[in-house]
C-alpha cells in the first residue's frame, strides 16, 4: 500500500508514528534515533528514551538475549550479511532497502514482525524488532529478510517465499561460526565510568558433526519431509525446535558440500519467487542431483548416517543386505541370439559393460547401476556399506577417465582395463563376504572399507 511507502520514505515525524502504532507509546520527535548502515541498505529507527520495565531490566545481562541500538545494530546487520554472502557466494550489490524499527521490549518471547513491498523502483523489507530479544530469533529474523531481499530480486510481482529449513540452516551456520563476530551489544557502564563491551565465547568451536550430536542428544535428524513442512512445535524454541534447527544446519551444510552447492542454491534462490511451491525451485536448481524428492531423500538419509553416525531408517538384515547388493552389481539386459528372435532377458557384469558395450550404452547402464546402488544406501547392513561405497567410486572413477579420451582412443582403452581389474578386486571382496561363505586359502581378506 502506497501509506507504508511514505512512511518507509518520509522523515522522523512519520517514523515516530510507525513506532508508536508497534509499541502503543507516544514518543516527541525530537526522541527518534535512526542510524545507516555503510553500505545504505539498513536504516534502524529507535526511542532515544525507551527503557526497559523494571521486570525485563535482567535480559539486558542475560547471554542468551541482545540488546538492539540503531547504531551497533546495523553494523551487526552488515556482518550477517557479508557472511551470509559469502557462504552463498554472491557478490552483486543489494537491491532493497531494508527498514529496523526497535521497539521498546516488552517480554522475553516479544514478536518479530517482517514485512515486505515492491515498488516500481524495486522491493523495500520492515523489521520490527523488540529492543531486547534472544540472539537466535534476531540472527534468524535478518537472515530471513536478506533471503527474501536474494530471491525477490528476480521480480516485481509476487514476493518469494523462504523455506524455512533454510532460514535455520544458515542462521545456525552463522551462530556456530561467528556469534561474537555479528552479535554486538551496547557497551556497559564500569564504576570508574568507562565502558566497554563484554563477549561470552563458552567453547572453542566445534567440528559440524560435534555440534549436530551434541544439539540432538539421542535423536535422530529429521528426515527431508520433515524439513520440507515443519509442525508448528519444530519451529519453537523447544527441544522440538532445537532438533529442527540442528537438522536443518546439517543439511544446508550438506548442500554447500557440493561442488556447485553454492551456485545450487543462488539459483533455488532466484526462481523460488516463479513457483508456489519450494520444492519445484530446489529441483531445478539441484537438477544435476536429484530428479525427485525421493532422490533428496536417499541422498539425506546417507548424510544423516555419514555425519552423525545415525541412521534415519532401520538396515535391512546381513543376507537380505549382500542378496540386494548382488542384484544391483549383476545388471540386466536384454540380448538377442539371432537377428530376427526375440530378446532374452540376462544378468551382465560390469566387466562386460566396460569391455564390450559402445558409449553410450555403456553410460546409461552405468549410471542406472550407480543410481541402484544410491538406493541401497539408505538400508544396506553397515558390513557392506565400506564395499558399496568403493563399487561406487570404481564406476564413477572409469567414466570420468574414460570421458576425458576420445571412444576409440588408448586412454579410454587403459581406462577400461584400469576398471576391470578393480571390479574383479571388489567382486572377490563380495563373494568373501558372502553370509555363510568360508574364503578358500586363495580368497583375498576383506578391505577394511568394507566393514
């Protein structure tokens, strides 16, 4: 609406207005505090005189709490922000103007209100803020607007929507890494009457999978869907929030670990404002790693297990684990004996895929035997997790050096002769570990990869 603009735009006057209608107080002009980020893109409006009830007059000291001022708060929005730059490797210059209006505190759970407009020149973001607030809603609550700010730069129509997995995924990213850094509070008064700022560092920082299991406790992260539509208790402060939280930095931490993780999610950024629904966004962002949600899922289920040591499904029994890994191993294919006879339907090794089938062939049955094996991640008894792991490697190593040499060349011909050697090592370390099978004198020990 055309009223907020102006109020977005004109002087003290109507931003003492906008304060009053957040805090029901009536403050003189003359009372108003603004201050402006270096960069511009944040104004902070303030009470000069708002104090505290008495009754809040703790949270002040509280660690777990912030106190907001115009002037140290935009500072701390500039560092989250080249920090949440950084991790997503943006480097364009911002676009929206995003307005703080501190308002006095009134409680500990005060609401954090963010609004947004689009304008013929461009969008424009409010956040109203209490003067006192927990450091993980107030990091969360700039995180979300500069996400906004990211994916609303690609339309003047319809405002994107964030998911929230990665709002807490990256405003937990910024917690653990850099707390002091973008958390700044006003100084505080000594009886000698200097001032200073007091920083409260309670460990030195952890390794990703450390924090992830120390946050859980005895849970297990939650899976895609859950990520994807939190209840209204995961988005709390609760211990059902707090395991949100922490699957949600473990997976967008995961997704950055792609080698274009970053590039991924610059992308899911600038189409989410085109889609109703997230998921068609990250799709197509993701595209050159998952087809599917099923896809997300598999894929986060091994994560879950690699990181924290949990496993998000329960494993399928050692026999069942070894007969399903030998399916996925023996491919099959259609064969015909003679020209004009139906074909027959036969178990093929990957050795003879290697050796005898053309290129392209070879590149649509290898690649379905990768995916097969990506399936049997999620289940597989963790005794054959090392070896599924190394079929895997083998295939995707042979394609990359066959790729770089041309069909006919005697690179690729090396490269081929390379993979069968290996995959006849790992077929030896399948049938030594086959349940119930006693290696003969000449039958090589298992790898230990492969328990």
């Amino acid at each position: 609406m055309e009223g907020w603009r102006l109020a977005l735009l004109a002087g003290v006057s109507v931003w003492l207005g906008a304060l009053s209608c957040v805090a029901g107080i009536q403050f003189p002009a003359s009372d108003l505090v603004s201050m402006r980020s270096h960069s511009g893109q944040f104004i902070a409006y303030a009470a000069r005189s708002a104090r505290l009830p008495p009754a809040l007059s703790s949270l002040a000291t509280n660690q777990d709490f912030v106190q907001l001022e115009p002037t140290l708060a935009t500072v701390s929005c500039e560092r989250i922000k080249q920090l949440l730059l950084r991790e997503l490797n943006v480097t364009a210059p911002w676009r929206g103007t995003i307005y703080l209006v501190l308002y006095p505190a009134g409680g500990a759970n005060d609401t954090i209100t963010i609004t947004s407009k689009s304008f013929k020149d461009g969008w424009q973001y409010r956040v109203e803020l209490p003067s006192v607030v927990e450091r993980p809603r107030y990091v969360r609550a700039i995180v979300q607007v500069l996400l906004l700010e990211l994916a609303n730069r690609s339309t003047r129509e319809r405002g994107a929507e964030i998911p929230p997995w990665l709002i807490e995924g990256f405003s937990q990213l910024l917690l653990a890494t850099s707390e002091v850094e973008i958390i700044l509070s006003p100084p505080g008064a000594t009886p000698n009457g200097l001032k200073f700022n007091a920083s409260f560092v309670a460990s030195r920082k952890q390794p990703l999978q450390q924090q992830v299991n120390q946050k859980l406790g005895a849970r297990v992260p939650l899976t895609f869907e859950a990520l994807s539509w939190p209840s209204e208790q995961d988005l709390t402060d609760d211990a059902g929030g707090q395991a949100y939280r922490s699957s949600a930095q473990l997976f967008v931490s995961e997704l950055l670990r792609f080698p274009d993780g970053r590039a991924c999610l610059q992308r899911m950024l600038a189409r989410l404002s085109q889609h109703y629904n997230w998921q068609f966004a990250f799709l197509e962002a993701f595209h050159n790693h998952f087809e599917r949600p099923l896809d997300v899922e598999k894929w986060w289920a091994l994560a879950i297990t690699q990181a924290s040591g949990r496993r998000a499904v329960p494993a399928w029994p050692v026999a069942e684990s070894w007969q399903k890994l030998d399916q996925a191993i023996q491919a099959a294919a259609l064969i015909r004996t003679r020209t004009n006879e139906l074909p027959l339907r036969a178990e093929v090794s990957l050795q003879t895929m290697v050796r005898d089938w053309d290129f392209t062939r070879q590149t649509q049955a290898l690649g379905n035997t990768l995916r097969e094996l990506g399936l049997l991640r999620m289940h597989i008894a963790q005794e054959y997790a090392g070896l599924l792991q190394d079929y895997c490697q083998a295939i995707e190593a042979y394609l990359q050096q066959r790729d770089r040499g041309a069909a006919n060349s005697p690179f690729a011909g090396l490269a081929a002769e390379a993979a069968i050697l290996r995959l006849n090592v790992l077929d030896a370390r399948r049938m030594a570990l086959r349940p119930g099978s006693t290696p003969g004198p000449g039958s090589p020990s298992p790898a230990p990869g492969a328990r």
